[in-house]
C-alpha cells in the first residue's frame, strides 16, 4: 500500500467511503481492540485479543472471556 494509511491507520482501506465520521470511530475502536492490555493473573502488559470477547496473556497463558473489542474492568 502507499502512504495512505500513515495518517488514517486501519480505515485506509475504506478509501473514501462510509463518511469520514464513521471511519474516525472505526478506526478508535479498531485501535483499542490491538493493543495490549495488563493480564488479570500475572499483571504483565500481555493480553491480546484472539477472537471476539476472547482473550490470552502471551506470558502465562491465561485466557478469559470479556468485553467484545476490548478487557472490560471486574469488580
């Protein structure tokens, strides 16, 4: 791909379309859902996302159940 996706990130696919309101919302989420996140069990910064609400601590292997896109907080 070219430079089009330095400044629009994921949503660079859509080219123009969809209205770029949708594509910044998009792309937030979209950003969120990739990023690491801290494991309930061993506390390291290594939980990822492997499908929909499901995720894995790359460190111990923990997997668990939670939000769609993203860890959600267990009171």
């Amino acid at each position: 791909m070219s430079q089009r996706t330095k400044k629009v990130g994921s949503t660079g696919r859509f080219g123009a379309r969809y209205g770029v309101s949708v594509r910044r919302r998009l792309g937030a989420v979209e950003k969120k859902q990739r990023q690491k996140y801290e494991c309930p069990q061993c506390s390291k910064m290594s939980v990822k996302r492997i499908s929909t609400g499901i995720f894995k601590c790359s460190s111990c292997g923990y997997e668990f159940a939670s939000g769609a896109y993203y860890p959600t907080q267990e009171d």
